[in-house]
C-alpha cells in the first residue's frame, strides 16, 4: 500500500468564493468576478465556515470584514492560488497566440521542415515554434498542439487535413559509392548493401516490385528510421529507399544521387491535421498560407539533377506499405 498520505482540501468552490471575497473585501464585486450572484457567493462562503467550523467574515451594515480566523486563511489561500496562476500560466498556451506548436515525424521534420524553418522564422518572426516528433498519431485532447503532420489517405475522424505531398520512394546512395559499385541495372543492387528503415520495413520490397526486379534484397542494414538510413547513404554505407521530396536538398547538392531515374507512389500522403472544432490560431493559419507556397505542384514536380537515366518509367504506382511511420 502508498505511503503517501492523501489530501485533505475544504471543498473548492466555496474556498474560491471566499478568496474572491477577502481580495476584493466584498461579496458585490466577488459576485461580479465570478460571473455569479452576491448571493451564491454568501452561500458557498457559509459552506466553508460550517466545513471548518469557524466565522470567516464579520457581516457589518456597509460589507464585509474578515475575522482573525479569516485573515490566517486568506494569506495561505491568496499565495497558494497566486501559484497555481502562475504555474499555469507558465505550462499553458491559453492567450499566447504567438506560440505555434507543431508535432511531426523525425523524417519529415529533419528531411523538411527544420531545413525551413529560418525561412519561416524570417517571415513571422514573432511566432515562437514548438516543434516536437514521435512516429505515434497526435492526440489533440491531451497534446498542447495546433496542428501536426500525419501520414496516411487523409481520412480521419474530427480533424481537418490539408494534403502537402505524396509519397514517392527513389533509390538513392553517394556519388563515391556510387563510383565504386556501378549500378547500371536494376539488378546490381542484389550485390550491395541497402539500408532499411526498421519503421517501414516494406518500402524496399515495394520500389523493386514496381520496377520488376527478380531478386530479394539479402545483404541489408537496418535503422532505427528512414532519416537514419539516409544518414548511412551519405556515409557510403549503400544505398537507401527514400521519400524523393525529403532528399530533394541532398539531391540538388550532389551528396545524393539516385541511380534510377524510376520512382513509385505508395498511395499514403503526408497531411497537416489539426482538429475541426477548434478554429486554426493566427499563426497556424500563417504557417498554412507559408506551407502551402513550398508544397505547390511546380516544386513537386522539380526532377533530380543528378540521377543517371533509365529505360524504365519514371512514376509507377508501387503498393503501399502497411501502417505509416518514417
């Protein structure tokens, strides 16, 4: 059994008649605080005097007074209910609406979204981000969220979602290791190691599906998620399946190269969501109008500088892998 021994609080309500009571040393003006009558508030006042069994006000003609007793209460209640203000005032964003607060996949949000966030940052200075991860769904009755990024068709129940990319996975690996293991076919890569994302397992699978390759990859390396693997690309550890959008960067640098111009559609899409029966704050709505800019059709359509060519074509439907993680 706990040790911890379990409170024992007078009843709320009346403590916060009273404490509005002795800081405004009236019953009218309480009243008027609490949104209530002066005589619910004399009420819940003589409930906490029967609770406690002492007289916390001297009623006189012109108003109130508080008793000794009254006093001794009122600077423990007082500080005590300046605290929890100020704590929660501290944790909440309730009136804050220069805080945007956005959760994401740690793919997306390292392969997207921090990458621009300065370009964001310069055109809404004043908004303060809040940018969190975690590969599980938002859950907006407990998560002190405005929006966040979520994968999948865009079906879910109460929230708005707002479509930005498709899913499109490309090979792609270093120009040193492409130089060292010449990947002229689709088949050279039974013959090097590709690197796997633990949170979509399948993604490999599906890309050589959609172009018909007539092996099984064997020689593999496993990480924890995709934005890791595309880490071990740029190590020259193999090759990584990639979400061609969110290697665009490394791409137009030269860092990456995808040796096969052939990429395929999953069907899955990323989504900002946020709830429908919360109207978007004013800095959401600015980071919706920002978004949308970089997430029009011309830069989805942006092709790779670097890639060597192929015979196949080049935007296949590929199956989607199940469940949604990066």
């Amino acid at each position: 059994m706990s040790s911890i021994p379990n409170r024992t609080l007078p009843p709320l309500n009346p403590l916060k008649a009273f404490e509005a009571a002795a800081r405004h040393n009236s019953l009218t003006l309480a009243a008027e605080e609490l949104n209530v009558s002066q005589v619910a508030v004399s009420r819940q006042v003589r409930v906490l005097e029967d609770y406690m069994g002492v007289t916390l006000f001297r009623r006189l003609n012109r108003g109130i007074e508080l008793t000794r007793e009254g006093i001794l209460l009122f600077r423990g209640v007082g500080q005590a209910f300046q605290d929890i203000e100020e704590a929660t005032k501290n944790v909440s964003r309730r009136g804050q609406r220069n805080i945007l607060a956005i959760q994401s996949y740690v793919t997306f949000s390292r392969g997207w979204l921090i990458p621009r966030l300065g370009d964001f940052h310069k055109a809404h200075p004043r908004i303060e981000v809040r940018l969190s991860s975690s590969p599980e769904a938002a859950d907006f009755d407990t998560d002190n969220l405005d929006a966040a990024i979520r994968g999948g068709d865009g079906n879910w129940p109460g929230l708005h979602a707002e479509k930005l990319t498709d899913m499109e996975l490309i090979p792609v690996c270093s120009p040193s290791f492409l130089a060292e293991n010449p990947l002229n076919r689709v088949e050279d890569l039974a013959g090097v190691k590709l690197l796997h994302s633990m949170a979509r397992p399948k993604d490999w699978s599906s890309w050589l599906d959609a172009v018909g390759a007539q092996f099984a990859p064997k020689n593999r390396l496993l990480f924890e998620n995709s934005s890791l693997a595309y880490e071990g690309a740029l190590m020259d550890l193999g090759v990584a399946i990639a979400n061609r959008h969110f290697v665009q960067t490394q791409l137009r640098a030269g860092t990456l190269v995808a040796p096969f111009a052939q990429g395929c559609r999953t069907g899955e899409s990323y989504y900002l969501t946020w709830p429908k029966d919360e109207p978007p704050s004013s800095p959401l709505l600015k980071f919706l109008d920002w978004i949308r800019i970089h997430f029009a059709p011309e830069e989805l359509l942006e092709t790779k500088a670097e890639q060597v060519p192929d015979q196949s074509d080049p935007d296949v439907a590929c199956p989607s892998p199940s469940g949604f993680s990066t």
